[in-house]
C-alpha cells in the first residue's frame, strides 16, 4: 500500500497540516511529491484538489479510516508542483523536515495590511537644486546629496527606495520638505519599485572577450540547449555587463531571469544598472524587506508582470513559470549557503531548479568556488575567461612584506616597513588607503611571534584552536594538548594566541599618522540601519584618507581614488579550523587586491604575512587563480576534502550538556553500528567525533558535533537519513536538536 500526506491549501498558514490518503493501484505512476491530487474532503467528501509533499508505505491511521484519492490532475506542471518538488530534493539532500522545506521555497503568504504608498517630487528647478546639491556636498549632508542627486535625475522616487535603498533616514526628508525642496505624495496600493523611473537607454559596447562568451550563451540558449557556464573573470573585467546582455536575449524570448547577488553587492548602484537597462520589468527582493512586501514581489512574478528577480539567496524561489535562467554572481560567496535547516547551497539547488524548469544556469566569479570550478574541469560546467579590465584601470602591483624579517629589525610597529612608507606617500599625494584586517579565525589559532609556526593537529593538518582551559583542541578529530610555553619549533617563548582587532589598527594609524583622517567599518560601527553605506558614502566623498575594516570593505566597491590596499595580516584566515582556510584567504587577499587601483592612478597593494611562501599568498599576490587552484585541488585530493570527498558535519544542540553528549554518542554508535558492513573492506565511511562544536557553547545551549566523511554522496545521504529516523524514534532525542550541514562552509 501506497500512502500520500496531502497539502489541502499551500498557504503558509496551513503547511503544517497534512492530510494522509491511499493512493490506488492506478494512480502510483503518477502520484509524484508536487503533483496536484484530488481529493475527497470533510465529512462531505467534496471534492478538493491538494499537492502531495510526501509519500509513505506507513499508514498512520488503521488503514480502514485512510480514504483513497480520486486522481491526480493531470496537464501542464504548476510553478506550485515544481516547487514542491524542489522542496523534496532539498529535505532529502540536505537533511531536514518536509515542512522547513516547504517554508523554504513556498513564498510566504500573511496577511498584508492595504499600503498606502509615498513617493517624494522634487518642487526645486534644476538650477536652483544643483546649488543646494553643492552646498549639501560642501556640507558633507551626505544622505541629502545623495537624495538630491537622485532627484535631479528622474524628479520623482518612491519613499520607501529614498529609506532603503538611498539610506536616507525620514528626519532628513522631513526636513527638506519643509524647507520647501521637495514634497511628499501619495497613492494607495501601488506595488512596483521601479515604476516611476525612467527607462534610459543604457548600453556598452562589450569588448571582444565579453562579446564572445554573451554570444555562445546566447546561442546556445536560442537552439534549447541548456547547460551550466562558469564566468571566471577578474573583479571590473565586465561579467555584470555579460549578464545584462544575455538577459536581455533570454527575456526577449519570454522567457524569465533569476539574478543573485549577494546582499552586501546589492548597493544602489548595482540595482541601478539593472533598473536602467531594463525598467519595470525588473524587480528587486532584500533581506530589509518586510514579510508582505516580499510577497507582493513574488505575486507580482507570479502574475507574469515582472521577467527578472535580483536578490540574495531567497530570490532563487521566485514563483516564476516561464524561468529560463538562473544566474548567480560571485558563486563563491558563503552567504549562498543557508546557515538554518535546510542548509543548502544556493548553486547546487539553482542547478536542480534549472533541471525541472528547463532552464540554463550561469555562473559568475573573480575567485571561483574550488567547488565550481573543479566542476568546470571535470567537464560538468562549461568555463569561460575574462582576463582584463573592461573599464578604466588596471590590475596593481603587489608587494609582499615578511613579518617575520619585521620583528628582526626590530619593527614592532603593525605596518611594515614598505606599507609604512606607501602609506606615507599616498598621504602626501591626497589619494586614499583601504588598510584591511581579517578577522575571520580570529577564534585563536596559536603562532610563535618569532618563526611565524603554527600549533597544528599532528592527525590532520589543521589548526588547533586555543580554548580557555588552557588547551589546544583540533575541531575535526578531537585531539587535544597542552599549550606549550615555549616555540615547539624554535623555542621562543613569544607564542600565544594572534588577532588583531579593527581598532587597534585604527589606534594604530593615529599614533603614526596623527594628521590622517580615517574611517572605520566593521560589525560595531556599522550596527545601526544604514552604518554601513553611510560609512562607504564618506569613504567615497574622500572625508576620510584611510578606510580600515574588516571582509566587509573587499567586496565590490569601487572607489577611484583608492592606489593603495594594505592586508594587515593576511596569516589570520589561513589557519582557520576547517579545510577551506586557504581558499578563503586567497579569496579575501585577491579581492581586496581588486580595490586598488580601480581609476586612473595604478594601485598598489601590500600583502602582509607570516607565510610569504604559503602557495595561497603567492598565488593571490600575482592573481593567479589557476596556480592557486591547482595546488589546493591536489591538497584536498590527498586529504579527501570536498569537493574530492563529502563531508556531513551532524549537529546536535540541547540546553542540557548531559543530553546532548549522551545523544551524541548515541547517534554516532548508532551509524558506525548501522554501516559497519560498508565498512568490511576498507574504511569507505569514517565517522569522526562527537567532539564539542568550534563554539562549544551559544546562549547557554551545548552544541556538539559528529563529522562523517565518505566519497559517496548518496551514501553519506543514507547516513543522514537513517540518523533522521533513529533521532525520530528515539526517546533520547527530547531535549536535543540535531540538524545537518553537507560539505559545510565553515567549520564546526
Ligand atoms: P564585474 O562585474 O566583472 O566586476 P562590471 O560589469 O561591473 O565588472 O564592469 C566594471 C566596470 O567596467 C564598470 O564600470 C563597467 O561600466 C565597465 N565596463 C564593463 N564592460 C565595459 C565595456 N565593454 N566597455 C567599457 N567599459 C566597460
Ligand atoms: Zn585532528
Ligand atoms: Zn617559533
């Protein structure tokens, strides 16, 4: 027997409710997870239509009470099946409840109070704004420059795009509807970003290299074919302008366009372009966004009103039944990946999507994911390259500064000697520094000041991390030790845990350069709504020499003044506990290598480390993504890391430290007992651990980790279903959360 649980209504207040139903004989073939099914319903047995989301051979009633589906409709595939398909391939492959699933690709439907919508004119002639526009500059009012200069271009925007999109804060536009410079209107419900702007005619030439790869996209997708492409071009080589043309093809054959970015690129600007080139048909989600204005967006795509969604990961779930494309810029980003079950990874589930859609899937990076582009040489996605500059500017020379020869001369300063004197000259010329610390793995790997050695697990090549007992513990096999009072390597005693905080930096810089002016940006000073753009509008308008941050400054902006980057320490992210620690680092140093350099001036950039000869300094010093690539790639296919291995990282959280370290051992008995015959000939399944989690304890909840490590997917899968239905029935499991994260982006 063949049972179905049953979704009645697909809204959200109703996910939970599933209804149990037999499937007959007739009906199997096609009682697929997301296909529509009619039913009988209530005491009536009226007849209702209901998506199934699951499919079991346990009844869960006596099966006498189990009434029988009528049939399953049949005709065209609703965007509502395929997306609860979708839901399925993201439960089953990457561990979590048929319900967090649905809620995860189902756009949220809640009740949406009727908005009145505002919008702000400008009441000034152009000449008489353009005085204001420059006594604000004069000013430095910069949210006011900025909503003037908006306004000066299109006279009319939306309220709502001034608050957050433009970060001008309501105080300002009060004020200046005052002083009589602009006024305020409204309208009821009105639902469209973009309505009121203007569609320019907005165009660039492409340049051969970026022609090339937009024409055999483009013809491929005119002939059917659908593929997945990989865009490896450095940062300002054009990919954004590719992107528009293809998708200016791809929606003049009515077909459909999901565009993500990650949301710390989603700046005004980017928008912006997108807006210009292809006006109303264009829309935008943000995390900064309400419930029900998110809705409204995918209504709207429902409806067919709009052909291209940008946003952040959750865009990739746009309700759209004509998709003919899914694009991902900068795929190597770790916010792709969902840090709450699900935890998928964006790129692997746009694939899927693509797959049930029929759609082509692009992807686009300056730094490739080792993932992707392993992919990419294996044959699986197809590889383009972009090797220049499009625009102005050109890539920048790069110095390498050994810390280790700086504490031999006896510089104890945190800038070395050739950062020191670049900074000095730029000073003096009134161009402009970004200085940038790496903050990630900042959680304690322990190094010796003197020989830059590193306290590393003797089992498995990774750092260990220092805790507050006094002990260095690895994160992937459990071994621990005492830290060590001298340099196991050449016995000095300066050996201690390293970081280097953003604001000793920025104490740092006004000791040696009392009359430069700098900025900071890191999670403090940006906290409140729109720190972060005020920061980098500042930066921009050169109220500051120096802009000191943290990853958050690397990505995407382009400030043409800028003709010096220095990396503090570029040493802090390369021993980070997990295995991606080298990518991130050569990804960190060559996008921060980007920045300079972006206008007419050449930049420079000073990388400064421990370990000038680490294959990811040197690689990322020459921008050299291949020579990175090919050293990391043999690196984790010897110690089968993904993407050579697979990796599931188990979870287990609970208030209770007794119940969570008895649920974990339980837990990891229980797989090694299950797969031991797997096993029998060589170890194909290794299960690591449990050993306390990297942050062993978040609010007062215990967390606990479990690494099984396999080269096979689908039996790393098995594993995690069998675990999900042992944590199900087991009592032990009561106070005790467990969830799931395959091949993990950070360690745990
Ligand atoms: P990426 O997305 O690769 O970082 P962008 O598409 O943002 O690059 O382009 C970087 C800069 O170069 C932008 O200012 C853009 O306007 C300019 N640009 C891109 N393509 C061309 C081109 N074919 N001709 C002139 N300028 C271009
Ligand atoms: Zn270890
Ligand atoms: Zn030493």
């Amino acid at each position: 027997m063949l049972f179905a649980d049953i979704i009645v209504d697909i809204s959200h207040e109703n996910l939970d409710k599933t209804y149990q139903y037999a499937v007959p004989e007739q009906c199997r073939e096609e009682a697929r997870i997301g296909a529509l099914a009619e039913i009988p319903f209530g005491k009536g047995n009226n007849k209702r239509k209901g998506y199934i989301v699951g499919l079991s051979t346990e009844p869960n009633f006596p099966v006498e009470r189990i009434k029988p589906i009528y049939g399953i409709v049949k005709g065209s595939l609703v965007i509502e099946s395929q997306l609860i398909a979708l839901a399925y391939w993201i439960k089953d492959n990457y561990g979590a409840t048929m319900n967090d699933a649905l809620r995860t690709v189902i756009p949220i439907k809640k009740s949406v109070k009727v908005k009145e919508k505002r919008y702000i004119h400008l009441v000034l002639e152009k000449e008489q704004a353009k005085e204001k526009l420059e006594e604000c500059l004069r000013k430095h009012y910069t949210a006011r420059a900025r909503l003037l200069a908006e306004l000066m271009d299109h006279t009319t925007m939306d309220y709502e795009d001034a608050i957050n999109v433009l970060k001008v804060s309501r105080q300002v536009i009060t004020d200046l509807t005052k002083q009589g410079i602009i006024t305020v209107s409204s309208e009821v419900r009105y639902r469209n970003p973009v309505k009121n702007l203007k569609q320019e005619e907005y165009q660039i030439p492409l340049n051969e290299q970026q022609a090339e790869i937009a024409d055999t996209i483009k013809g491929e997708f005119g002939m059917g074919i659908r593929d997945t492409y990989l865009i490896h071009g450095i940062t300002g080589s054009g990919k954004t302008e590719v992107y528009m043309d293809i998708i200016a093809e791809v929606t003049k054959q009515k077909k459909q366009v999901i565009m993500l970015i990650p949301e710390i690129a989603l700046t005004y600007q980017t928008v912006m372009r997108f807006y210009k080139r292809f006006g109303e048909r264009v829309s935008i989600l943000n995390s900064r966004m309400s419930h029900g204005e998110r809705f409204d967006q995918y209504t709207r795509a429902k409806n067919g009103e709009i052909d291209i969604m940008i946003g952040p990961r959750s865009a990739l779930f746009t309700p759209f039944d004509q998709l003919g494309m899914i694009i991902i810029d900068e795929e190597h980003e770790g916010s792709y990946k969902s840090e709450m079950p699900p935890k998928y990874h964006a790129r692997e589930v746009a694939i899927e999507r693509a797959r049930l859609a029929g759609a082509t899937v692009v992807l686009g990076s300056a730094t490739p994911s080792v993932e992707a582009y392993k992919k990419a040489m294996d044959g699986e996605y197809r590889l383009f390259e972009l090797n220049q500059r499009a625009g102005q500017g050109t890539l920048p020379k790069v110095y390498i500064a050994d810390l280790r020869e700086e504490l031999k001369a006896r510089n104890k300063s945190i800038f070395s000697r050739k950062l020191k004197a670049l900074m000095q000259d730029r000073l003096e010329k009134h161009e402009q520094i970004m200085l940038f610390i790496n903050r990630r793995g900042y959680a304690g790997f322990v190094s010796c000041r003197a020989c830059g050695h590193v306290m590393n697990c003797p089992h498995c090549d990774i750092s260990l991390t220092s805790h507050n007992n006094g002990k260095l513990v690895c994160h992937y096999c459990g071994f621990e030790t005492y830290k060590p009072k001298q340099c196991p390597s050449c016995g000095s005693p300066y050996i201690a845990a390293f970081g280097t905080g953003t604001q000793k930096v920025e104490e740092y810089v006004h000791k040696e350069f009392p009359n430069a002016r700098v900025l900071r940006m890191d999670t403090d000073t940006t906290s409140g709504k729109d720190g972060h753009e005020k920061i980098l509008a500042a930066f921009a308008a050169h109220q500051a020499d120096i802009l000191v941050g943290t990853q958050m400054i690397v990505k995407g902006h382009d400030f043409k003044n800028v003709t010096l980057v220095g990396v503090i320490a570029a040493d802090l992210s390369l021993y980070a506990s997990d295995y991606r620690a080298s990518e991130r680092t050569f990804e960190l140093l060559a996008q921060a290598s980007g920045r300079a350099g972006r206008g007419e001036k050449p930049g420079e950039v000073v990388i400064q480390t421990y370990n000038p000869d680490h294959y990811s300094v040197v690689a990322a010093a020459k921008n050299d993504y291949k020579e990175f690539y090919n050293q990391e790639i043999a690196y984790r296919r010897m110690v089968k890391y993904p993407p050579c291995s697979n990796i599931v990282a188990v979870l287990l959280t609970s208030k209770r430290e007794q119940e969570v370290v008895r649920g974990a051992n339980l837990l990891a008995a229980a797989a090694k007992k299950q797969f031991e015959q797997v096993n029998q000939e060589e170890e194909i399944l290794r299960v690591i651990g449990p050993t306390k989690a990297n942050l062993s304890k978040v609010n007062d909840v215990y967390r606990y980790v479990i690494h099984i490590k396999c080269d096979d997917y689908a039996l790393l899968k098995a594993v995690k279903n069998y675990m999900e239905g042992f944590v199900k029935y087991s009592e032990y499991f009561k106070y005790c959360n467990v969830s799931y994260d395959f091949n993990p982006m950070n360690g745990y």
